[in-house]
C-alpha cells in the first residue's frame, strides 16, 4: 500500500515538473540582454505598469504624471514617451532602467502622442488648446507649436516623416502639417467629428474617422484633398490598417461591426457583425487576422481576414479596451479598463480534441482605469547589461 502511495505521489511530481518545463520551454531564449517589455497606462492611478512578457510578471509600477493616456515607443531608442492629460506634460521612461529621465510640458489636454520612423520627434496634439506640440526627442524638448483647428484630438506622423495628419473634432476640420516647416500647409472641412487617423505605408494617403456622420475621409496627401467620404457604420472610433496597407479595419462601435476599406480604390468591401459596441482593432503581421475587442460584451473577436469570417470569441475582462500582439505574435494582450488588468491570449498550434487555436493564458492586475498599452521589445546596451 505505501509502495502504491509513493508511486501516486511520484507520478504526481514528475507531472507537475513536466508541466512546469513545457511552460518553461514556451518562452524562447534570447539571451541575458533580451528585453521585451508591454506598457500600460493607468488613467486613474496616475502610473504606468510594466509586464514582463518574457515571464508575463508585472516588472515595475512607474509613477508619471496625472491621467495618463497616450503611450508609445520609440523605434531607434530605448524609450517610452507617455501623455499625461491631466498635467499636461510628456513623461519620457528610459525602458533599459524603467524609470522617468524626463518630463516635458506642453500645452493643455493632450491626449496621445506619435513618434517619427526616425525616432527624433514626437508630435502631441493639445485638445484644451487648438495646437500641436513638436518635440525634438533627442534635447528632450519643445521645438514648436503649431495653431490647427479646435479640440484636436490626434496628430499622427507619416511613415516618410514629411506630413503630419491632425483630427480636428471641435471644428470638424483635418490640418495637414508641414514637418519640415512646422506650418499647416492646409485645412480640410467636411468630416464630421475626425477621430482616428491612419496613413498607407507609402505615404501618399490618409483615412480618418468621421465619428459624427458614420463615415471614413480618404485624404490624398500629395494634393491635399478630400478625395471621398465612405459610408460605414455608425461611430467609427477605430482605424486598424493591415501591415501591408491593402485593406483598413474600421470599429464601428455603434453598429456592433466592422467595415473593411479597399485602400487602393477608395471602396468599402463590406461590413460584418463583430461583437457588442467594438472599440479597437489590430491586425496580425502576416496580415491574415483582426483582434477586435468587443467594449460592451466583454469579449475579444478573432476575424479571418482571408476567409471573411470569426474564427474565435474568447471573454476577457470588464470593458476591454486596447489591443497588443507580442513581437512573435504568440500573445494577444488586452487591455480591461473597468476591471484593471490586462488578459493574455495565446495563439497555439491547437492538439486534439481542442476546440480553438486560441486560449486564455492568465490576467494581469495592473492599475486603476487603464486606458493604452504599448510594446517595446530590445537588447540592452553595454552601459545597462547588468
């Protein structure tokens, strides 16, 4: 009897040692200066949490200015720029320490900031103030401000750096900037209550959310003109283009759908039922699925996009939010805004009997309000390697 209990136990152990090393093995090794990193901002707690996603451990809790909201990464540095709408400034975190080497001011209710392919400036538009804030990245500091239109909410930076795209929703207009003069080289009227802004790859157009009348502007960048209005569903709040610029995601929250746009001839392909009050989107890197979360049913949607079809519908927390793929695109990170955390869902080669490609790997407290993410994945330098 006890030889029978002795082995139960062993067999018992070496199952728990065998799960343990395939969760283990499930993370690759990238070497002692292999950092990956997902930053979250905490709108209510005034911080910014920081999970390690080679371990999916909290790392570090960053305190940055109040009502935090905008988050993004810097491409050729190691650096996390965070917008504080409440105190009107830029936190910049050096991600090799995870701590704050500087605050900028700009000007008031700032929202979200983008960062040039180059690195070197970052662009914050002031919805309090009708201006956009140019940040020289490298002297960590204002370079210049710019009048646009009333409450802007969003300015967003072409890939070719040459033009900057700002969503004017007090005004209903779009400013087209001029990065090299730092001047509004036009104003274009007609959408109504511009939101998000997405600009093709090459750079020679731009989509923008017209929240207010259910419709998407095409904007060519070249001529600076409205070149369409494209009828979607109602209140489009999000745009998610596909890596190779073919097709643009748009979150129709009001719908309960998803609209595609044929980017190259300005034509809406079709629009799908997705999930209660859709808020965000991303597209995978191959360009073959679309993450949306669903706000009002607390689910996130897994969207085919060459098979035209929902594949999964997993539940995540209270009210998700933003949306992030790992760099290996093995984990889809979701941000839970009223229920503060972040659920993980993996991507797997699915064994038998196994209903879906897709299941929930854990959740993440973070802080209170969470409102954005962000990814930064990088080798550390030779003055941090610890």
């Amino acid at each position: 009897m006890k030889k029978l209990l002795f082995i139960a136990i062993l067999l018992l152990v070496l199952g728990a040692l065998g799960w343990w090393y395939f969760q283990e093995s499930a993370f690759p090794n990238y070497g002692p200066t292999y950092r990956e990193y997902a930053y979250v901002t905490n709108g209510k707690s005034n911080t910014v949490t920081v999970i390690d996603l080679r371990t999916f451990q909290p790392a570090k809790t960053i305190a940055v200015g109040s009502e935090p909201t905008g988050v993004a990464a810097n491409r050729k540095k190691n650096e996390i720029y965070v917008v504080n709408t409440g105190s009107n400034n830029v936190s910049v975190i050096d991600a090799e320490k995870n701590q704050v080497v500087a605050t900028i001011g700009v000007h008031g209710r700032p929202y979200f900031i983008d960062v040039s392919e180059d690195g070197k400036r970052g662009w914050v538009a002031n919805a309090g103030s009708a201006n956009v804030s140019v940040i020289d990245l490298g002297r960590r500091a204002v370079m210049g401000t710019i009048r646009v239109g009333a409450a802007p909410g969003l300015a967003r930076v072409s890939p070719d750096g040459a033009t900057v795209v700002v969503s004017n929703r007090g005004d209903n207009t779009i400013s087209l900037i001029d990065s090299q003069r730092l001047a509004v080289r036009a104003t274009l009227a007609g959408c109504q209550q511009p939101g998000d802004v997405a600009i093709v790859p090459d750079s020679s157009k731009a989509f923008v959310a017209c929240t207010g009348s259910g419709q998407v502007a095409s904007v060519d960048l070249k001529s600076d003109k409205v070149l369409t209005l494209l009828d979607v569903g109602s209140t489009p709040v999000h745009l998610a283009l596909k890596p190779d610029g073919g097709e643009l995601m748009v979150a129709n929250f009001d719908s309960d759908s998803v609209s595609i746009i044929e980017t190259t001839n300005n034509e809406v392909g079709g629009s799908y039922l997705i999930g209660t009050k859709p808020a965000r989107g991303v597209v995978s890197q191959d360009n073959s699925r679309l993450y949306v979360s669903n706000f009002g049913s607390n689910t996130v949607a897994v969207y085919d996009i060459d098979y035209g079809k929902i594949v999964a519908t997993l539940p995540v927390g209270s009210r998700p939010d933003a949306l992030a793929l790992s760099p290996d695109q093995n984990y889809l990170l979701v941000v839970d805004s009223q229920s503060g955390d972040v659920t993980v869902i993996q991507k797997r080669r699915p064994r038998k009997l196994e209903p879906s490609e897709y299941s929930l790997l854990m959740m993440i407290p973070v802080g209170v309000q969470p409102n954005n993410i962000v990814v930064k994945s990088f080798m550390m330098t030779g003055a941090a390697r610890q």
